[in-house]
C-alpha cells in the first residue's frame, strides 16, 4: 500500500518540496507521499485521513485508531480508514487534503462600533437567557418523536409571538414518524427588503438510551435554542430594513431533518434574497482555557463568516477560528443550496463528552461564554438586518408654510421638539404639539 511519512509541529518549518501540508489553528502536519519506508525493512505508515466528528463520536467509536492531530472537530489518524460517514451521522472520513488551512485562526481587528449596534448588545441579559436555557433543559427529553417536543414547541411559540413574531408551525417527517419546525417572522421595512435567518435545533437525542431515554440536551442545543429566543427577543426591539425570520428546527439529530425539508420548500424568491443564515448549534461549553468559537461555513458564506469575525473583535474577548467544511448541522443544507450559512459552535467540542446522553445537564454549560457569542451574534445581525436610521432633527428652527397655514418647529432642551402653528385665526398655544427626542446631539 501507498506509505506516508509525516511531521506535526507548530510551524511551518518542516515544509520542503515534495512535502504535502494542512494546518489545524497554530498546528500543522506535514507529510510526503510514496511508499517510503519507515524505519527499517518494509515498514509503511498507514494513510493519513481527516475525521470530522460530533464531540466525541468517533474517537470513542475507534479507540484503536492513531490520532495525530485533535483540533475541535477535526482530527487527523493514520489508518486504513474508507472514506465514509457513520450511520447515524455524527462522524465523517475523508482523505487529508494536501496544502491547505483545515480550520484557520485568524487575528480579526476590532471595527469602530456605533450607537445603535452598542445599544443593542447591551439589551442582552444573561438572566433572561438563562431562564429560558433552564426551562428547556429540565424537560425529561426534547427528541424528535416525543410529547415533550410539542411542549418545547408550544412553549417557544409563545415566547416567539410575545416578541411581536408572527408564528407557524410546518410538519416535519422523521422516519415514520412526525415532528415539526416553528418559525417565526419578524418584517422589515425596506422598500426591497432581504431576507436574515436565525435558526437552532429543538431536539435533543440520548444515543445509547433511545427515543424514551433521559435526554435534557442542555449544551445540544438548548444553548442554541435559547440563543434564538433571546436574539429574537432584543432584535424585536428595534426597526430593521429587512425580514428577520427565526426558526427552531425538528429531526435534526435524526438526520438534518427539519432544516433538509425546509430548505427543499424555500421558494426561490426567498432563497434569493437570504442575506444570512446564522446557526447556533452548541454554545454553551467552554472547552478551552481561552473562550474560543468555530464559525463553520463555506466558500459561499466567507463574507458572513468575516462579518462575525469582526464582531467577535469588536465585543468579545473570543478566540475566533474558522472553517469551510460544512458538517452535522442545519447550516448545511443551506450550503447545499447556495445560499450563505454560518454555524457558530463553541470552540474545542472534542472535549464534551456529555453531548448525546443524559449527562448534558446545566451543570456543565458556562452561560457567561454563551453570552459572549451571542454579543457576536448579536452585532453581526445587526449589520445583516439594517437598522431603520432614526429621523434626523433639526438644528433650529425649521419653517413650512401652506395655504392659510405657518408651522414653526424648535428643539428645545432635552430634545423636546417644540411646534407652534399659525391657521389663519391666530397662534395656536405652544403646548399643542410636543415630541421628545431623546437627549440632543
């Protein structure tokens, strides 16, 4: 078999002609191709593969397989691994690409903020998140095919039109069986308005435990879902340009379920004008001793991922890293179709190893990190949406006159706007039209 000799270090050092490379963050692997012996007689390395798993999916699946690079999701292993996917999705097999960033750690730089985003970062509340998180979590399990979902469902909607959303619910099939999505829409007011969309999954699953085992998905992805909840709920706070659509999704750890069917009945005319999908799927464990988030995209979503990348700079104290293979969540069918998705997951999952049991528990999400990310979140929808700019002031008196009619109006202190008319019988009393707006300048 084709042999491979490799080198993993922290630079690029080791690169030389001949030599194939990939960087994972500040580690790289290089290797040279051929059936090159190593060591003495005929000795051969096994092939190199890269591993994209959910958690700990694969590693705990293949203990016996030889790790040489664990980076977040991503791993490198030497062994005669077929490229492949597992059956119930959680892992990935492929050949190691040669000469390529695998996941990059780019050193965004802060942009100058405004008001309005400012303003709105700072309506977050890690209280009202946290309540929402704890309530879905202390359901017995939130799976797919359960009565509990339909409670998640019933109670989000709530939450959902109590922000001013206009809610549906479409019917999703998993399997034999049926779940469902709830969606919810906020419109713009853009004369030719686009199209933002926030989404998680609703589900939760315990894999060795079944459809009726314990399953309160605290991480995955009550930490998403309630993301969705409270962006919805401090976005609703303001006027945008264009839609803003909140989605939480159904069957998704089942197999992408929900967001595979929503994205086949997305008529064209609205796959046209999506601007952003942001998904949040786990973001509430931190892994690293350095508060670190992975924004997975694709070649079609790099503007989106740079736009999220410089809100982290701008907000957060976050290592931000990035990557363009898609994997194991709704942003995917979205990528599938052309259309910009971005998945922002905390960073260094390959530590939580509670995901898919009943031990993902409250006990282990840090909802101060979660805030983090939603403060990025936050200020890059804010670029996506548009705010509505406020109407301009005047800077002294402004008069307009019609036919038997003078208007006078002033800013007076405060930012009171003061208007005095004339209608033809005589001044009518300055009290008669007050407006605050807001302190002056």
């Amino acid at each position: 078999m084709t042999g491979v000799r490799y080198l993993v270090g922290t630079s690029d050092r080791h690169r030389s002609a001949g030599r194939n490379w990939a960087r994972f963050g500040d580690t790289e692997i290089v290797w040279t191709d051929g059936a090159q012996a190593l060591g003495r007689g005929s000795r051969r390395a096994p092939a190199l593969r890269l591993v994209t798993q959910v958690g700990r999916s694969f590693t705990d699946e293949h203990p016996e397989v030889t790790v040489l690079v664990e980076h977040g999701r991503h791993l490198v292993v030497a062994g005669d691994l077929s490229p492949g996917e597992a059956a119930d999705g959680c892992w990935r097999v492929t050949p190691l690409p040669a000469d390529t960033v695998v996941v990059d750690r780019p050193e965004p730089a802060a942009a100058r903020t405004d008001p309005a985003t400012d303003g709105l970062v700072a309506q977050l509340s890690e209280p009202s998140y946290a309540a929402d998180l704890t309530w879905l979590a202390s359901l017995p399990t939130r799976h797919s095919l359960s009565n509990q979902f339909g409670t998640a469902v019933t109670w989000a909607d709530a939450r959902m039109s109590a922000s001013g959303y206009a809610t549906t619910r479409r019917p999703v099939t998993v399997g034999s069986g049926h779940s469902e999505n709830l969606v919810g829409d906020l419109a713009g007011t853009g004369a030719n308005r686009g199209l933002v969309i926030v989404t998680a999954h609703l589900d939760s699953i315990n894999l060795a435990g079944g459809p009726s085992g314990p399953a309160p998905g605290a991480d995955d992805n009550a930490s998403g879902s309630a993301g969705v909840l409270e962006l919805g709920r401090v976005l609703a706070s303001r006027q945008w340009q264009h839609d803003l659509r909140l989605i939480l999704f159904g069957g998704e750890e089942e197999g992408l379920h929900g967001s595979k069917q929503y994205v086949g009945a997305l008529p064209s005319a609205d796959r046209a004008r999506v601007r952003a999908v942001l998904n949040m799927d786990m973001i509430g464990t931190r892994n690293t001793a350095t508060p670190t988030v992975l924004l997975e995209g694709a070649p079609v979503s790099t503007g989106q991922i740079a736009v999220l990348a410089t809100a982290a700079a701008s907000y957060t104290g976050l290592v931000v890293e990035t990557s363009l293979s898609p994997f194991a969540s709704d942003h995917v069918p979205f990528i599938d179709a052309g259309i910009p998705a971005v998945l922002t997951i905390e960073g260094g999952d390959q530590a939580n190893g509670h995901i898919h049991s009943a031990a993902d528990v409250l006990a282990h999400v840090d909802t101060g990190y979660a805030m983090q990310i939603l403060r990025m979140n936050t200020a890059a929808l804010s670029n996506w949406l548009g705010p509505v700019p406020d109407p301009p002031r005047p800077a002294g008196p402004v008069v307009a006159w019609g036919t038997d009619r003078l208007d006078v109006f002033v800013t007076g202190y405060g930012g009171v706007l003061l208007h005095k008319s004339w209608d033809g019988n005589g001044w009518q009393p300055a009290t008669a039209g007050y407006e605050s707006l807001g302190s002056p300048g």
